[in-house]
C-alpha cells in the first residue's frame, strides 16, 4: 500500500511541474506578442512618421539603419509585419504588412544575386500562406523564374553570388555557394505548387543533393562557402566569408543548414533529408561550445569563448526549425525549441520596451570578419523570433485537439 501512495504522489508531482511548465511557456508567449505589439509598433510609427516606406535592418550609433529594396534582408520587416498579423488577428498589421510588401514588387526580377529567395518569400511568401492572396502568386512565381537563372546545371546547385562583383570579386571564385542559400530554396519549392511547373522543385532538389554531399564534415558541421567549376563541374574550395577560419563553425550557418534541410525533408519527404537534420541538430546542440542557455557564440570555435558575442539571430533561426522539425515528427526537439526562446524571452535578449531602436531582440552578429553588425540588434532575428513563436502556438494547439 506504501508503494501506490508514494507512486502516486510522485506521479502528482510530476503532473503539477508539467501543469507548471505550460503555465510558464504561455505566460512567456504572451508576454513576448504584448512586447512585439509595442516594440514593432513603435518601429512602425517611426517608418511612417518619415513619410516613406523603409526598411529597418539594424541599429548603428543609436541610428536605425535602414536596408534598400535589393538588400537581401528587405522582406524580413514585411515578414514581421505578417507574423503580428498572424500572431494577435489585428487587421492593422495586415494592413502594414501588405503594404511593406507590395513596396518590394520590383525585385521579383533580380537575378544578380540569389537573395531574391530570402526577400519574396518572407514577404510574398509568408503573406500568401497567411492570407492566400491570389495576386501573391505572380510575383512568387516569377521570382522563382528569375532565381532559376542562377542553377548551374554543371554542378547543379545555385549560384550565391556572382564572381565579377563587390568583395567576392576579390577571393577567385567561379561558383560560390554559400549554406544560407539553402534558405532560397523554400521559394522555388512554394513557385512549384503555385505554378504546376516542376522545374522549380527539381532545382531546389538538386541544390539541395549537391550541398548534402559536400558542405558537410565527417561531424555534420558545415562549410560557408563551396566553390564549384561550372564548367567541369566538381569542388574547387572549401571555406568561409563569415566565419572565424576556413575549418570553424559559423552559428549561423549551422543554422541555415539545420532550418534548409528541415524545408527539404517537409516538401519531399525524402528520410536522407531528416537523417541529414538529426545529425546536424547533434552537432549543433551537443557541441562543448554551446552555452546553456542556447543561444550560440557566433563561432563554435571563435577563439576567445567564453568572451566571444552571442548571436541571437542563429539561436531564433535555430528554434523556429526546431518547432518545423516537431511539427514533422520529431517530438524530442521540442524541449530545446523552448528552452531558446524561453531564453531569448528573458531580460539578457528581449529589449526592453522603448530601446534597442525599436527591434525586439538584443545581441546578434552580422559578419565579424567584416567588421560589421556585431552585437546589435538585427531585422532577421526579430522575423524568426516571430516565425518561431507562430510554429510553437499553432503545434500547441494541434497537440491540444
């Protein structure tokens, strides 16, 4: 009789942590959508007070630094702008992120760089899925086709950027491919279902193979940049723009890469894809370097950690694949999703109201070797801190039914 009685208290006590727990998490959610109405709000007021429709990116000398249409992080503020519509119901925001969206209609035709893929589908993209907007497939589609202009049949993969242009002209490359781009791939993937036309998905299908067999190390850690021969075909180089050394670990890197192959597995439902994903969730989340709190030195091997800058932006990224991955049947990742944003939540990453010019979280990092965007706050972690929070409502609620 001792044994059920002290069974059944600790079964007790077990339910009353778990009850606790989901109190904690909604009351955390909560909390971040009552700061994001404000924070975004004011961020808004401030765009059009100016009388023109701008785009913020970051903050530099207490100045908000604003990006034009052709920057590749454009789409994150429309993207924003729809999850708060998403997010709270509020037409308003709506209202806002249509309008910020419809702004960036001309870039649908870039085809100088493979960011058109970041900027329309967090702006078109994430708006056509929210609202189904007809007039969103046009501009999708014909994005898609202006991307496609960059696939390299030799090697098979897109190219990044151009190698006759700006800094990259200068690091002899033919055919740089960077892991961010995985993240474009999401548009071709969206271009196909919209059009019926499979030369998207096929293309987004072999960038997709090709970064899989030689992006990655023997412990799932990714590369930066590979260099392909178009011409030829096959390897040239293998480094980094944006990381600490050729050989280290770029955060946000591993991070394109756990969310890009997260996109993959969701749209084929190819298990060489989700194989792909476990293994660098492992890398990434039992590495020596990462913190306990989640949220990444912007190198897993910068040389001076633990004096090294977090970056939030990769920590935000990282949750918001996470809550796909659950969504996808991965069960287990949950409780390292929650964990990052109930640490990005906290005072140490969530600005508070009025500061931080506007943007939500704290401690990012552009790109040290340039020296540029180091512990500020950047547009596109406030997007996937957003995006996160959506994913972990909407599977909360699925898990309730």
């Amino acid at each position: 009789m001792r044994r059920i009685i002290v069974t059944f208290a600790a079964a007790m006590v077990l339910f009353s942590s778990c009850i606790k727990r989901s109190c904690v998490q909604q009351n955390m959610v909560s909390h971040d959508i009552k700061v994001a109405e404000q924070q975004v709000g004011y961020q808004l007021q401030v765009v059009e007070k100016s009388g023109k429709i701008l785009f913020p990116r970051t903050v530099f000398d207490n100045e908000i630094q604003y990006a034009p249409i052709d920057d590749w992080t454009s789409g994150f503020f429309p993207g924003a702008l729809w999850y708060m519509y998403e997010l709270t119901g509020n037409k308003k925001w709506e209202n806002a992120a249509e309008k910020f969206t419809l702004r960036l209609d001309s870039v649908k035709y870039i085809t100088w760089h493979h960011d058109v893929g970041f900027i329309i589908h967090s702006s078109y993209g994430i708006g056509y899925d929210i609202t189904k907007n007809p007039a969103y497939k046009a501009v999708i589609i014909q994005a898609a086709k202006s991307l496609a202009t960059r696939f390299r049949p030799v090697p098979g993969v897109i190219q990044s950027w151009d190698e006759n242009r700006g800094w990259q002209a200068k690091r002899g490359w033919m055919c740089p491919v960077i892991i961010d781009n995985m993240m474009n791939l999401e548009l071709l993937f969206q271009a196909s279902d919209l059009s019926g036309d499979s030369t998207y998905r096929k293309m987004a299908i072999s960038h997709a193979n090709v970064t899989m067999a030689n992006h990655f190390r023997k412990d799932f850690s990714c590369y930066h940049v590979v260099d392909y021969d178009k011409i030829k075909g096959g390897v040239r180089s293998k480094g980094t723009a944006q990381g600490f050394s050729d050989e280290s670990s770029w955060a946000r890197g591993q991070a394109w890469a756990l969310y890009g192959f997260t996109i993959c597995y969701r749209e084929t439902k190819d298990p060489k894809y989700l194989d792909l994903v476990d293994k660098i969730y492992h890398f990434i989340f039992t590495n020596k370097t990462m913190p306990a709190d989640l949220v990444p030195y912007w190198d897993f091997n910068a040389p001076n950690i633990p004096n090294e800058p977090r970056d939030a932006s990769s920590a935000a990224i990282m949750a918001s694949a996470l809550y796909e991955l659950v969504a996808l049947g991965r069960p287990q990742y949950k409780e390292t999703a929650d964990k990052i944003m109930q640490s990005l939540s906290g005072p140490a990453y969530l600005a508070i109201v009025g500061t931080n010019g506007n943007f939500l979280l704290m401690h990012s990092v552009g790109s040290i070797p340039h020296d540029s965007e180091v512990d500020v706050p950047l547009i596109y972690a406030d997007y996937y801190f957003l995006e996160a929070l959506a994913r972990k409502i909407e599977l909360e609620k699925s898990e309730k039914k």
